[in-house]
C-alpha cells in the first residue's frame, strides 16, 4: 500500500463521466513503482481553454490535448515528496473516448496511468521510449481489467 497524499482540483465546467476520488488515486498507486514510498501529487481537471494555454506555455503547442505532466525535480539538498502534477482535460478525454470507441472509464485510467508514467521519467520521443512507456501502460491497464488502449481489435 502506498503513501499517495492526493489533491484533485475540479476546475473543469462539466462532472459528467468524471472517475472517483478512489479511482484517480487506484489507478496512480498501480503505477507507483515503490508501494511503501510517500508520494504527494495534484491532478487538476480543466477545461479546453486551461488546457490550450498550458500546452501552448509548456511544450508550444497552441491546441488542448488530453493530460500535461509536470514533473516535480527538488534540489537534492530538500526532500521532497512531490512526484508532481498532472493536468486533464475532460472534454478532450471525454471526445477522444467517444471518437475511439473505448470506455470513457478506460480512456481515464489510461489518461491518469500515461501521466504519471511521464511523472516517473518515462517517454515517448523515440520509437524505443514508446514501445516501453506503451508496453508498461498495457501491463498496468490489463491488472485493472481494461483492455490494451492500443490495441484496434479491443474496442
């Protein structure tokens, strides 16, 4: 059991089809690597308007997308807790759900699994990085019981 300190912001207009509380912190504490470590982190769900101008400030990209990672790198003279944040935009995940075919409840947990494996150091820049950060998600999706977000034949 991990020592997950979990604050979620709600900013987003619409509730609609949102995960639980319980769900966000199931689905970060399945892909937290070491159970017994404390870790702090802050989900935010915004809308497409939040979502646009931190993806335009952040990486320059003038478009909303489905989550921001924003990783948090203390000195090494300040411990620290703080794996992060993540930023969601619930109208992007709920679209992309929808355009997919998938589960919007699937798409979530893959959207919060994504995040927070860029929270650890994982990426998708180059072939290589995708194929390892895509095989984790599918592992950590497939001990939830959803099916591979990959996968065209699961839908």
């Amino acid at each position: 059991m991990s020592h997950l300190e979990l604050e979620i912001q709600r900013i987003a207009s619409t509730s609609t089809g949102l995960p639980s509380d319980e769900d966000f912190r199931r689905w970060i504490e399945i892909a937290l690597p070491e159970k017994d470590k404390p870790v702090e982190m802050v989900i935010r769900l915004v809308d497409e308007s939040e979502s646009r101008q931190l993806n335009r400030d952040y990486r320059g990209k003038d478009n909303p997308t489905n989550v921001l990672s924003f990783p948090f790198d203390a000195p090494e003279q300040v411990p620290s807790a703080l794996l992060g944040d993540l930023a969601i935009c619930v109208p992007v995940v709920a679209r992309e759900a929808a355009e997919q075919g998938k589960p919007l409840l699937a798409h979530w947990a893959h959207m919060v699994i994504h995040g927070v494996l860029h929270l650890l150091g994982y990426d998708h820049l180059t072939d290589e990085e995708a194929q390892l950060m895509e095989q984790r998600e599918r592992e950590l999706l497939h001990q939830l019981l959803f099916s591979d977000p990959y996968s065209e034949e699961d839908r």
